[in-house]
C-alpha cells in the first residue's frame, strides 16, 4: 500500500502557490489568437504594482492586473 506524500513545508498553505500568477499567453484581438505576453510595470502604488500585459507580436494592450503587496510603504526622502 503506497502512502500520499505528506505536505512539506512549502505545500503548508495550498493557496501560497496562487498568490502571484503570471500570464503566458493571452488573447491579443489584433492578431486573433493567443500570443506570448510581456508583463510592463504602469504604476507604483501603495497598494500594490499595477501592470499591464501586452502582445510580443504587435504590443497591443492584453490585459492588466495589480499585484497586492502586503508590505507596508517605505518612504524614501532624499
């Protein structure tokens, strides 16, 4: 009888792993199929980064999303 492999430390909390996703393809309606996207940094804010995904074909605009940091705010002052 084969045991199940018990959850190390980095399988504790099953959602961890889905914190932080990354698209690969996306559907790029200019070109009319899924394309190889390239994540572009739009804005930092407090709240977290927010990006944007485009075609590397064409680089029209595939989507977006903004990335919750659960860190508080440094303020740097020069």
């Amino acid at each position: 009888m084969r045991r199940r492999p018990q959850p190390g430390p980095s399988q504790a909390d099953p959602s961890a792993q889905f914190r932080s996703l990354n698209a690969t393809l996306l559907f790029c309606p200019n070109c009319k199929e899924a394309t190889p996207a390239r994540e572009r940094l739009l804005l930092v804010l407090p709240s977290g980064n927010k990006y944007e995904y485009v075609c590397s074909y064409c680089g029209t605009s595939t989507g977006e999303k903004i990335d919750q940091d659960h860190q508080a705010p440094t303020l740097i002052i020069p």
